[in-house]
C-alpha cells in the first residue's frame, strides 16, 4: 500500500489506504480515464441492518453509518471529486440499492449536470431471503452508468466508452439488454476474507470490458475487496484503489498477490 500524495498522479496498480476525498483532492484534474465505485449504501444506520424476528446482524459498519444530512453531504463531496478527476467523456458506473441510488442519481444528474445512459440492474437468483414476511423480497441491486462531460459541466459527453461487439459477444451474438443475472458472491472468492458488500468477479469483468479500453486507468474510491482491481489486471486495465479500513485493504492485496501468483504458474500459451 501506498500513502497519500499532494496534486500528484495517481500511481497505477496501487492500493491506497486513506479517505477517497483526501486521496482524490490530492490529485490534479482529468487525471483517470473512468471510475467504477461501489459506496457505501447507509443500510447500517445506529443498530446495524437486521431482521424483526432474529438476533443476526446483517451488516453493521462503522464506514456504512451516516446521518440523513451528513450522507447527502458525503455523495456530493466524493462524486464532486470524481467528476473533476475522470477525463472529460469517462465512464462513472456507481452501484446502489434502493438505499441510495436514487439520491445518487439526483446528485450526479442535477447537481453536477453529468449525462446518464443506462440504469443496469443486478438480479441475484440466490439473494438472501426477507424473513420479515412485511416486504418483497430484496433480490436487485442497481447500477447507474452516467458519463462525464466538461470539467463545469456545461457540455455534455458525446464519446463515450461502449464496446458494443464486446457486450453482443457476451449475450450470444445479441444486443445486451440492461438486466443481469448474476449469483452473488461465491465462496471461492471469499477464501481469504469477506467485505460485506463484495461484489463478484465476472460483474466486475463485465463492466471493464464494456466501459474501459484496454490500457485505461479506472479508480475505485471505495475499494473493499479488491474486486476491481482483480478484473483490470485480467483484462489488461490499470487501476488505483483506495480504501478507508485497514482490514479491507489488506484483504484486496492479498487477493492481487494471490491473482498474481497464479497467473506466474500458468503455463505459456502456445497457440496450438
């Protein structure tokens, strides 16, 4: 891990333990080709997320606990940064649940004036179950895909990153449509720690190969597990990670290590 610089470039393959807002006020403008963030979703609250009729705590992070004005506050502040520091028509792909996503949506929208193309929503066939019996099910999470524009946003992107024959190559020579079918997070992607909202491996893959080009920098402010930087590696992409808990950080490392160590022992490809 690396520390925190001052208005210097990012240093590609790293992972940076500190605050996304420090981190990024510390880098000069235009300065990544896209991002790709996962936030947090404020679903702790002051007694975690649980259930009415069990004792188990589903998620209860200090990081993941705001108040009402404070995580307004904290959206505009780090997508403000993201804005100025993506290159004018990057990709900003932000993940949310009905928590968040449709504050995000304002913000990036209407209050910084940023285009939006597509809202992509994640289905997860083997969701954890609503054992309340007082609500559906929650089996999505949600994706909005906005591009940026002019560093005032004045003018709006025009050429954006959309590997078209990519995404139709994905989809069995079809156009891809908006709706994903992803399992959540498999074990085998856990072996060495979990983040409680850690994303799999072949949604991230997804989004680098339609939104990046190879040899793009992409900048997760909110790195968790790593994920990103697991499928940027593997697609020929560059990444910068910056994550606030030590714990987590130390997690995406060893996870890189791991990815790397195995990539070393495959044998050569031969092209027979």
């Amino acid at each position: 891990m690396v520390g925190m610089g001052r208005r210097s470039q990012p240093r590609p393959n790293q992972v940076i333990l500190g605050d996304a807002l420090e981190v990024m006020r510390g880098w000069p403008d235009d300065c990544v080709d896209h991002c790709i963030a996962d936030p947090p979703f404020n679903m702790s609250k002051k007694r975690g997320l649980g259930w009415a009729f069990s004792s188990h705590v589903t998620m209860q992070e200090q990081w993941d606990t705001f108040g009402e004005d404070e995580f307004f506050e904290f959206n505009v502040a780090w997508l403000r940064e993201v804005v100025r520091v993506v290159k004018p028509n990057g990709n900003i792909l932000v993940f949310g649940t009905f928590h968040n996503i449709y504050q995000l949506g304002f913000i990036l929208q209407s209050g910084l004036n940023r285009r939006i193309l597509n809202s992509v929503v994640w289905y997860k066939p083997n969701a954890q179950p609503n054992i309340t019996a007082r609500m559906l099910t929650e089996s999505t999470e949600q994706l909005i895909w906005a591009v940026n524009g002019t560093p005032e946003g004045k003018t709006k992107a025009t050429k954006w990153t959309f590997n078209y024959q990519r995404a139709k190559e994905l989809n069995n020579d079809k156009q891809m449509r908006n709706m994903w079918e992803f399992s959540v997070t498999p074990r085998s992607e856990r072996a060495l720690g979990k983040h409680p909202s850690q994303k799999p491996l072949r949604l991230l893959e997804r989004l680098i190969e339609l939104g990046t080009n190879a040899g793009d920098l992409v900048v997760d402010p909110f790195g968790g597990a790593g994920t990103l930087a697991l499928a940027a590696e593997k697609l020929g992409r560059k990444f910068v990670l910056i994550e606030s808990v030590e714990e987590y950080a130390n997690l995406a490392q060893s996870r890189l290590a791991e990815a790397r160590l195995a990539e070393q022992r495959m044998p050569p490809d031969t092209g027979e």
